[in-house]
C-alpha cells in the first residue's frame, strides 16, 4: 500500500474534476474525460470550464481521452462517471487494469433494474479489486475554492482505507474513514431523493418550518431503508448521511434541489434533464427507492410523493398536500 502513488479518476464533470485536482497535490494524477478538447484545456489552461467556469484546478494534474493512457500504470482508480454508466465504464477497464487495484467510486445512485448499490457493481465486474466509496456533504465549486469541507471514505478493509486516506485529504478538506460501505454508499443516492422534494417546498414557497420538516422526516426515511439493506443506523447521522442530506436540501448549488424547485415551477422532467448537462442522480433513483421500498415492505412517503410528481403522476402541489393527510404517529416508530 506504500506504493500508491499514481491515481486516475474517471469523469471529467464538476467532482470528479474537483478530486482529481485535489489529489493532484498529494500524488500523480490523470484526469480522464472523453471529450479530447476539454481534456486538452485541463492541460493547457487548468481549467474545465464546461463545468466548473473559471475556477482553477491544481498545475500538477494533467488529462487525457485515452482510456488506455489513463488506466495503463495507475495505483488507485476513482470513478467519477454518473451511475447509470457504472458498469459500461468498468466493463471499458477490466482489460487493462493491473490486478488488486482500489476502485473508489464517487457516484451517488442506485442501478435501475438491479438496485445494485455501485460498489456492488464494481465487485462484480472487477472481482479481486478493493472497493470503496469517497462521499459526503460535498458542492465542488465550493471544495475547489479552498472552502473548508469533509468527507468519508469507507472500505471494508481498514488496512486499505487508511492508506488511501492521505490521497484525497488537504488542510481544509478532511477525510474520515469508515467501514459501513452499505451505510455510507446509501446516504447519497437516498438523500437525492429528499433533496428534490426540499426543493419543490422551496419552488411552492412552503417556508422554513415545512424544509426542516421535510429535511428530518427524510432523513428517518433514508435510515429506515439503509438499515434494512444492511447499513448502520449512526451512518447515516454522520457525514454521508445527515451532513450530505443538509447541503443537498439547502444549498442553491445543488442539482437535485434545482430540479425540485423547476418541477414547482411548472418544468416537466424531460425540459429539465434536457437543460442539464449535469446529472441529477435522484431522478432516477427516486423510482429505484419505491421498489426497494416494496419489496422490503416499508413506509417512505415522502419518497414515495416524490416519485409520483417525477412520474407525472401528481403535481408538486397534489405532493405537498398528499403529505399532509398522513397520520403522525410515534417519530421514532420503524426507525
């Protein structure tokens, strides 16, 4: 593990971005990004303007469009490709990485069909690799600034979570570790969800009380599901969970707020996602949490009025007042 000293992450959009720079200061980095042009404007300029403007990134990085370059002599792989192209990305990889290499995923969804969380996907198809996930309350443009920021890794083996946590740690950018994967990999996908209906209550104008309603009742539907799929309860009042959810639900930076907030408005899901050229994870994953939901028998409504409205089953105002002819009982109760 003392050897780790050559990184690449996959993904050139606003996180993956901010990581690679971040790491850049601790080991040698290779940003990959399919676009040869903005990979050659991280070279030349230091910047990736597509999606995080002017900001500048840190001198020692350097990018490529070649799959094969990026992957041929890395140490430490980090995936930051949205969910829904996980597995295409690692199927791309299997022939050319170097056996027992750690994958750290940075996406926050859930596969759609499979519900397989991404580390799970990354076992899959990468057998033999550590696994891992780098997540918390993170808004890029906020971390590349130098703003201070914390986040978790989470690995299964410590031994290997402690090695790499110098890679993706500075002075204001802390990193915790963790070895509840389940926990700490679900905080982000659940929350997306959450997030979007915090938004739709901030595009109705509902006010403070009713966000702060929506933000702690959805965190006990996050820890409801995540405790049934296997992660631990104190995980998700830590950073990947409670901390993620806070920035997801509050800051204006937040994509999944943003689309809460367009629905309110009158937006349909497709004018959104076609507008976007970020991913939005909970869209996708809002459908993926009711099954799960199903299947594990359990009570998640706000979820629930939330993948109604992306459906176009509801409106954002039927949502809202759906959610007020539920019964309160015990706030602890099936938690």
């Amino acid at each position: 593990m003392k050897r780790l000293k050559r990184v690449t992450v996959l993904g050139g959009g606003s996180w993956g971005t901010t990581v690679a720079s971040l790491v850049s200061a601790n080991a040698a980095t290779t940003l990959w990004i399919r676009n040869e042009e903005a990979a050659e404007q991280v070279n030349r300029e230091h910047r990736n303007p597509r999606y995080l403007g002017e900001l500048a990134l840190h001198a020692g990085l350097r990018a490529t469009a070649s799959l094969q370059e990026a992957l041929s002599d890395c140490d430490v792989l980090v995936l930051g490709v949205p969910s829904h192209a996980m597995r295409e990305i690692l199927r791309d990889c299997a022939p050319i990485l170097r056996p027992w290499v750690p994958v750290i995923s940075l996406a926050k969804g859930l596969e759609q069909g499979s519900h397989r969380r991404m580390t799970q996907i990354i076992n899959e198809e990468l057998p033999g690799h550590p696994a891992g996930v780098l997540a918390g309350p993170n808004i890029a443009r906020e971390v590349l600034q130098g703003m201070a920021a914390a986040a978790v890794i989470a690995m299964t083996d410590e031994q290997v979570g402690r090695a790499l946590q110098p890679l993706f740690g500075s002075r204001v950018f802390r990193v915790y570790l963790n070895t509840d994967v389940i926990g700490c990999e679900l905080g982000g996908p659940l929350k997306n969800v959450i997030a979007i209906s915090a938004g739709m209550g901030d595009g109705l104008g509902v006010g403070h009380n009713t966000r702060s309603l929506v933000i702690t009742r959805g965190l006990a539907e996050i820890t409801r599901l995540g405790v049934a799929l296997g992660g631990r309860a104190e995980s998700f009042a830590g950073l990947t969970g409670l901390g993620d959810l806070l920035t997801t639900c509050m800051s204006p930076l937040s994509r999944n707020r943003q689309v809460g907030e367009r629905l309110a408005h009158g937006e349909s899901i497709p004018q959104i996602v076609t507008s976007m050229h970020m991913v939005a994870e909970g869209i996708k994953t809002s459908t993926v949490v009711m099954e799960l939901a199903e299947k594990y028998q359990l009570k998640l409504p706000i979820a629930a009025e939330v993948s109604g409205v992306v459906k176009g089953e509801r409106t954002v105002a039927q949502a809202f007042r759906g959610l007020r002819g539920i019964a309160p009982g015990s706030e602890h109760e099936a938690a």
